[in-house]
C-alpha cells in the first residue's frame, strides 16, 4: 500500500470505477493509500429503483456490498457520512468527531433530492431517490389498498388511491408506469371492493414534454403510453406550492392526492455546495478538461476531482454533461485512469466523452430506447432494457439475481405482500383515519384511471 493518501468520497457509479481502477493497478496501489468513505456500506443501481418500488425486482438484488469490492481491489472502505470539506487544511470531517486526511480527494458524492424552494414541497412530498425511498413507496401502495378494501364509501376508496407525481422526467414517468402495472396485474384483482375508477395518478411537469431529455417522439409514445393506461399528464405547469395531500400549481389548480412522490430533480449535496469552489447555478462544482475542482476565479486545485452529480463539465455543445449514470462511470474511470498515470509519472490525458443515448422504462410492456442513434420503442425496448442494465451490474451474481427476477416477472404477476410496520409507511393521522360510513366523505380527485377498465 502506498504512501499518499488518496481519499475517495462516495462509492455510487463514478467513485466505484475510481477505486477500481487504482486496485487493478499495482503501480497505483504502491503509489496510493486509497481509502473509500460511503455513509452506506453498498452500491446501488439507481436504474431499477422504480422497478424495485413495485417488487419487480427484488431489493437487495439491485446493491452491491462496497467491502466486497474494497477487499478484492485491495483498498481500505469505511462506512461514514462526510459533514465537512477542508480543502485548505486537506482533512474531511466524519460523523463521531472523526477526520480524514488527504493529499488527494475524489468527490462523487452524487446528489440530494432538489425541491427548488417551492413552500412544503419536502415536508409533504415523498422523495424517491434511495433504497428506502422505493421500499416505502411499494409498501405504503398495498397498505392503502388494503385499507381502501374497508373503507365505507366510494369516496374514501378515491380519497386513498390517489397519487401525485411531481415531476415528469425519466424517474417521474418510470414510476408512474411501474405503479400502474403492478395496480392493474396484481392489486386490482386482488381486492374484489376496489375498481379501476377508484385509483388515480397524476403527473405533474413543469416542461412542455414529458421526458425532456429524450427526442420528442419518445417524449410523445411515453406519453400516449401512460395516458392510454389511465394516467393523467399536466404538462407546462409548475408546482407553487405543497400543503398536506394538496398540490398547488402555478394557473391557481390544486391538485388534491393522498401520496404525493416528488421526483422533480436533484442537486449535489450542501457538503459540496457549501465549497468555495466555482459552482454552476444548480450547485455543481465547474472543473477544467481533467475533471480537476476550479477555485472561484477559475483556476484548478492539481490535488481535488470532481465526478458524476457533483460535476459541471461542458460537452462539445456546450451544455453541461447530465446527471446520469453513464456520465458518472466515465468520470470515475477517467480520474482513476489519470491517477494511475500519475502513479507511472505520466501526463494526465483530457475527459472527452459522448453520451450512448437513453432507455426509459415503461414497466413490463414496454420502453424507450435511443442507443448509438438506434431507436426503438415497444417490447423490443423492453428485451434492450431488460439486457442493457443485466449488463451493466456489479458482479455475475447480481446480473443472474436480476435475470431471474425479470424472467418470473415475465410469468407472473407481483407478490402483493406487505411486510413493513404500517407505522413506517403511514403518517399518525394517517392510522387513525376514520373509514367507517358515517364520516363525511373529503372531497375526492377524479383520476384519468377512472375511465379505464380493470381489465383493459
Ligand atoms: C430513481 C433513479 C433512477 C435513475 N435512473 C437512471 C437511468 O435509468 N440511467 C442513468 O444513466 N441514470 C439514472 N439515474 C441517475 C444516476 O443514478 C446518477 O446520475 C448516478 O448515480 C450519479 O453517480 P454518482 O457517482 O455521481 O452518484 P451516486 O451513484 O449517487 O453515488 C453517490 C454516493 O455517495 C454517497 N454519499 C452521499 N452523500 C454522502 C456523504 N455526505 N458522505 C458519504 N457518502 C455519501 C451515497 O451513499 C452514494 O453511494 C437515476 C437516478 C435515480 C435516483
């Protein structure tokens, strides 16, 4: 093991390929004391989260133990939250009153859910950005279900069956279309007092299109997909304001809903922003042609990298790299490639690189898929889908996990268990809701799924 310390923070998509790269490499080991800080001791690939909301894919299928790979890369890992950068003194503060030192610092710390500032949006939304995140969605859909199967009146069924979803990108439109499969194969069925009419998703964006990311035909079959199967799309309307089951948008509507999901964008951490460095409006951290951290007047620090979510890189047209996962396996393998070069005092070589393209899942029917310039939409891009992401996960035991999920849930329909303490998945108000007849019913939010059928 090397002498220079080489601090890592994050183990997601980009920090990973660093630190596997310097463990492939024995130059770079002898050069390197690496040390990889995460405050989750896995990796998780965030693609399938949607698919794990609704069981599809199971859950720990999907995460990778980071100590498994630091022993076969032959690198230190600690599990641990970084609170504080000193980028002068190279120390990172730890929860439990620790520090770490550095020479060299990678941040790929990732991101946060962003809720731009809009009143109530974090106290009365539910973030889906983590394991947790996805577990709880799917747990507190079939406990709401089983709770509209008691309720006295029509009204509360649509009361509790509601669902917002704030924010139409690719997240937004993959959970919604996961939801609807898992309500209409497994849930309906399941519960004989429980139509069609009485469930209702909504999807809220504040762009022209859904998918503003994608071409503007995929924009449009993601669209016609999900309005086809009962979903109904507000589009070019921002939300102002969030209040308890209630989204305000800007033309005055108020959307009532019992679940409100807020998938409406991300930024990097306040650890990150909070750093006197140069910062792009959203608080991603500008860095030079090596992915290296400029300094407010524009000059890089030889000694921090910045990769993935954190990082603000121009590409040849001139906007900035998105936030995605492909990016972030790029960076990670540039920086770790140039710290390995480094190591063999050799020149560090610029980060170019051109995004492959998309694939949106639409749940087990069909996806969108825009690779190389090849496009297709339907089943076919589902099997692309389905194989693109096989591919690309940690490890053959994970990539045959997921193989297997996907075939059974070709064959059959969802487990409809719910396994979690309800006190975890509902609010105090929410367990002593009144569902006995003579309560007055709430006013209640007509859905685009009321028009659909259950077996359509
Ligand atoms: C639901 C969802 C679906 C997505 N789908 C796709 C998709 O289909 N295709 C695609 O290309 N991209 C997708 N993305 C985006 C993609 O996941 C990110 O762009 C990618 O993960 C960024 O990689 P990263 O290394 O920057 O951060 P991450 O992979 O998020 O890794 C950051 C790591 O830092 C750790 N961390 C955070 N804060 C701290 C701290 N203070 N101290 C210590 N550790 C910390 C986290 O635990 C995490 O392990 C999706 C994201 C989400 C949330």
């Amino acid at each position: 093991m090397g002498g220079r310390k080489l601090l890592v923070l994050g183990g997601g998509f980009g920090g990973l390929e660093v630190a596997r790269a310097i463990g492939r490499s024995r130059a770079a080991r002898a050069t390197w004391d690496t040390l990889l800080v995460d405050k989750e001791n896995f990796f998780q690939f965030n693609p399938l989260l949607p698919a794990v909301a609704v069981g599809a894919v199971e859950t720990r299928h999907i995460v990778y133990p980071l100590r498994d790979m630091a022993s076969h890369r032959h690198i230190r890992f600690i599990k641990n939250k970084a609170i504080a950068i000193d980028l002068e003194r190279r120390r990172v503060r730890l929860h439990n009153d620790l520090e770490e030192p550095f020479d060299t610092l990678v941040i790929a710390l990732g991101s946060v859910t962003n809720y731009y500032g809009i009143p109530g949006a974090e106290a009365h939304t539910r973030p889906f950005k983590t394991i947790a995140d996805a577990m709880l969605l799917r747990a507190r859909v079939v406990e709401l279900f089983e709770m509209a199967e008691q309720a006295g009146t029509d009204a509360q069924r649509r009361r509790l069956l509601s669902f917002v979803i704030a924010g139409g990108g690719v997240t937004g439109v993959e959970v919604a279309a996961e939801l609807l499969d898992m309500v209409r194969d497994t849930l309906l069925p399941r519960y004989p007092s429980i139509h069609a009419s009485h469930v209702s998703v909504t999807i809220v964006e504040a762009g022209e299109r859904v998918v503003g990311t994608a071409i503007a035909s995929h924009s449009r079959y993601v669209q016609r997909y999900l309005e086809k199967r009962g979903v109904r799309v507000i589009l070019d309307r921002k939300v102002t304001r969030v209040e308890e089951k209630r989204v305000h948008l800007e033309d005055g509507r108020a959307l009532e809903a019992f679940t409100i999901t807020w998938t409406a964008g991300v930024r990097p951490p306040d650890v990150v922003t909070a750093l006197p460095l140069a910062h792009d409006p959203d608080g991603r951290v500008r860095v030079d042609e090596c992915l290296r951290a400029l300094d407010p007047d524009g000059k890089p620090l030889e000694h921090v990298f910045v990769v993935g979510d954190c990082a603000a890189r121009e590409r040849g047209d001139g906007a900035l790299h998105p936030m995605l996962a492909q990016t972030a396996i790029r960076m990670g393998s540039h920086v770790g490639r140039n710290l390995v070069r480094q190591a063999g005092g050799r020149a560090a070589l610029p980060f170019t690189f051109r995004e492959t393209g998309y694939i949106i899942s639409l749940g087990k029917h069909s996806s969108v898929v825009e690779l190389f310039g090849v496009r297709v939409a339907g089943r076919l891009a589902w099997l692309a889908w389905a194989f693109a992401y096989l591919v690309k996960m940690v490890g053959f035991r994970k990539q045959l996990e997921v193989a297997i999920d996907h075939l059974t849930h070709l064959v059959f329909t969802h487990d409809s268990s719910q396994i979690l303490a309800r006190r975890t998945v509902l609010t105090d108000a929410e367990l002593n809701l009144s569902l006995g007849t003579r309560e007055a019913p709430p006013a209640a939010t007509e859905g685009p799924l009321a028009r659909s059928d259950r077996s359509s």
